[in-house]
C-alpha cells in the first residue's frame, strides 16, 4: 500500500512538473503583428505636402496604408526580451495645381523598415503585462511619381534612412499564449498600436 502511495505521489509530481513546463513561465519565444497611428514615415508625408504647397503644387486624396509590424522577440532573461521589428508602410496621392486642383499626376510613397529591438517586461503575470520597447534600425524609403500632364518627366527614387520606435507604455492581457497588446509612444510603429502576440 506504501509503494502504490509513493507511485501515485510520484507520478502526481511528475505530471505537475510537465504542467510547469508548459505554462507561461517556460515560454522563450513570441511573435506579434499590429497597426499603428502616427508613425515617422507619415510625418514625412505631412511635411512633403506642406513643401509641395510652398512650391505651388499639392497633394489630394491622400491615404495611407500602415504602419503594418511584424516582430520577434527572444526572452533572454525574466525581464529582457531581444529580437526585432519589421514595419511596412504606404501612401498614395494625387498631385494638382490650382484653385481648381487639376491632377497633374499620381505620387506613392513605399516604406519598409528593420529594426533591431529589446523589450523590457517589468510585469509579467500569467494573464497580464507591462513592458518598454526600445528598436533602431533602418527604412528604405521607394517614392515616385507618375504625371498626367507630359510636360513633366516622372521621377522614382529610393534612398535609406535611420528609423526607430520608443514605445514607452505598453500593455498587454489576455491567455498566457495568445495576448493583445496597446502601446503608446513614438516611431515608425506609430505613437498609438494595437496588435495581437503569441507566445511559445
């Protein structure tokens, strides 16, 4: 009777432990999207438009399509996780002239950037968190324009630039797996995020 009462506890202790390993404690790895508001690349669109209007020109019926991340994050310690972040971002607009705003052509602006990145998690509880994030990387910015009007010669360009995202409060809630997560701060992720994450 004392062996099978052993057993039992032991076998008890044995399940418990792979339980444990399985729970959130144990996850190293997570993966996430979102959508963002605000983010630098359009900030840089609302800047073009304004040189563009000081210069007798301006865009129209503009849209924006992003910021669109990916990211990846590693944790290496309880509290510290590494990895990184790919964003992706477009704009589209219509170029006119006048009071009338007759179209003289189409312009878009393509956004794709990489970041490496490191999240601080200084709550971390099986069904909630809190955390900063910290990513510096880099954007390659595609821009061209396509006119109507053939007496302007079309233009394309890309070039690379220094990006980063500093989301100074972030929160997160949900299973220990699969959580979605708000940030506020400020980057090519935008100054306001909504996502959803997986953790493994």
């Amino acid at each position: 009777m004392k062996k099978l009462l052993v057993m039992i506890v032991a076998a008890m202790m044995a399940t418990t432990s792979v339980q444990a390993q399985n729970g959130y404690e144990d996850t190293k790895h997570e993966v996430g999207v979102s959508y963002g508001y605000l983010s630098n690349s359009q900030w840089i669109d609302i800047f073009e438009e304004m040189t563009l209007i000081i210069f007798g020109s301006n865009l129209d019926n503009e849209t924006f399509i992003g910021p669109i991340s990916a990211e990846y994050f590693y944790r290496a310690k309880k509290w510290l996780g590494v990895g990184g972040i790919l964003t992706y971002g477009h704009s589209t607009q219509d170029v006119v002239s006048g009071k009338e705003k007759i179209k003289e052509g189409s312009a878009s602006n393509t956004y794709i950037t990489l970041m490496p990145a490191v999240k601080f998690d200084w709550l971390r509880k099986r069904y909630f968190g809190m955390y900063s994030k910290l990513a510096v990387g880099a954007t390659l910015r595609s821009e061209s324009v396509d006119y109507v009007n053939p007496k302007y010669d079309n233009y394309s360009e890309s070039a690379l630039h220094v990006n980063w995202q500093v989301s100074l409060l972030g929160l997160e809630f949900g299973s220990p797996k699969v959580r979605g997560f708000f940030e506020l701060g400020s980057g090519e992720q935008g100054t306001t995020i909504f996502g959803l994450r997986y953790k493994f």
